[in-house]
C-alpha cells in the first residue's frame, strides 16, 4: 500500500497539521527526514545562506528589543526550524560582541527532522544553544521567536 494510501485509509479528510507531520517527517517518506534540501545545490536557497547581512539584521534587531523591553535579566530566543544551522551562526556571532546581551540569553533551537538536527549539531557548538523537542521546554520570561527557515520551507 503506498504512503498515500495509508495515509487516508478510511478518511475523507485529512487536518493539515496531519499532512503536514507526514509529507515532511514520516520516517520513510518525509521530505526533511529523507535529505537536506537547503543549499546551493540543493531545492532551495535562504537568505542566511546568501549573505550573513540577513542575519546579522536579526541579531541587532534582537538586541533593540530586549533594550525597549528595558533589559529584563533573561531573555529567550527560540529558532523555528533552524534548517541547516546558519542563521544561528550568524546570531551567535552577533551576540557575542554584546556581552549584557550575550550573558542573559539561552537560545533554544525546536527542529523535528532528526537529519537536520544531526547536521545543526555538527556546525553549532556553543554552549548557549540547546535543542528543544516542544515549546514547552522554553524558560518563562521574555522570548523571541525566529522562523526564517520555518517559514520560507513551509
């Protein structure tokens, strides 16, 4: 039975969050369990990938934010599918030259594909990032949200 089969067995309809989990991380079948298809020559390209302006810009952006917020003593940044890392490179490197800033942030990064967190894994080594299976593993206080590569593969 093929993949599409079993996925409507005995089902008219299917909720988009349903299609969503098995079209990209079925095991098997799923597009981000399969391949990484971020890069150059892969199916598609991001702004991090192109220049680290992009994420540069996020990075000071963050900064200002957590100024008008009046500098609360932590602060969360969480990464929304980080794709192949590089947008989180870019931020720690932005980060470190702010070091009131640095020094208050934990920077959780919530990717499904097990292939692309193998390959974040691998690139980013920093003792400020840790990975999160759920939303629910963010601290409470103040949190930023990133999905740049959530979005743009979405």
């Amino acid at each position: 039975m093929s993949i599409v089969a079993q996925i409507f067995k005995n089902k008219k309809i299917l909720p988009l969050n349903t299609f969503i989990e098995k079209a990209l991380y079925n095991e098997k079948y799923g597009y981000y369990s399969t391949k990484n298809p971020i890069g150059a020559k892969n199916d598609f390209i991001t702004a991090p990938l192109i220049s680290e302006l992009f994420g540069e810009m996020i990075g000071i952006w963050c900064i200002n934010f957590w100024e008008k917020l009046g500098k609360p003593i932590n602060l969360n940044i969480v990464e929304l599918g980080p794709g192949e890392g590089s947008l989180c490179l870019t931020l720690i490197k932005v980060f470190s030259r702010f070091k009131a800033f640095n020094d208050i942030i934990e920077i959780n990064l919530l990717e499904k594909s097990k292939l692309l967190r193998k390959i974040q894994e691998k690139k980013i080594i920093s003792k400020k990032v840790k990975w999160i299976k759920n939303v629910e593993e963010i601290k409470n206080g103040p949190t930023i949200f990133i999905a740049n590569e959530f979005f743009d593969a979405l």
